[in-house]
C-alpha cells in the first residue's frame, strides 16, 4: 500500500501486555504517524519486544473502546 496522506491521517491503537505473564500490565498506545503496514512488519518504539499484542484497530473510536475493555484510565 502506498503511503498516503488519508492514510496517515487515521490514528492507529495497539492493546498490548508487557510481557507474556499473567500479570502483566495492559497497555494502549496509539500511533498517528504509522500505517498499518508498518505496525504489523516493523518495531515499535514504545512496545518491547516481549510484548504480547492483543488488538490493534484503525480509526479513533479504538483507544477509547480498548481502554475501556482493559480497564486502564
């Protein structure tokens, strides 16, 4: 997909748990200057690569749906 100004314009939320331990905090981390190709393929800053990712959505209404699902402020 070529890297468009549309598509650059759509934030992108990734839920995700720090590591792969039950405990492990959930957080939400939205991107707004990625497409979703370059969320999937490449490293993130911000997210370890112990990671576990849980959801990723396209549009605005994202981050506020994940955080309420996972219980974060």
């Amino acid at each position: 997909m070529a890297r468009t100004k549309d598509a650059l314009q759509l934030p992108i939320a990734v839920a995700f748990k720090t590591s792969d331990r039950s405990n492990a905090q959930t957080k939400v981390k939205v991107f707004k200057n990625r497409t979703i190709d370059q969320v999937l393929e490449d490293k993130l800053p911000g997210i370890s690569d112990k990671a576990v990712v849980l959801e990723i959505g396209v549009g605005s209404i994202f981050e506020a749906r994940y955080k309420k699902k996972y219980g974060i402020n």
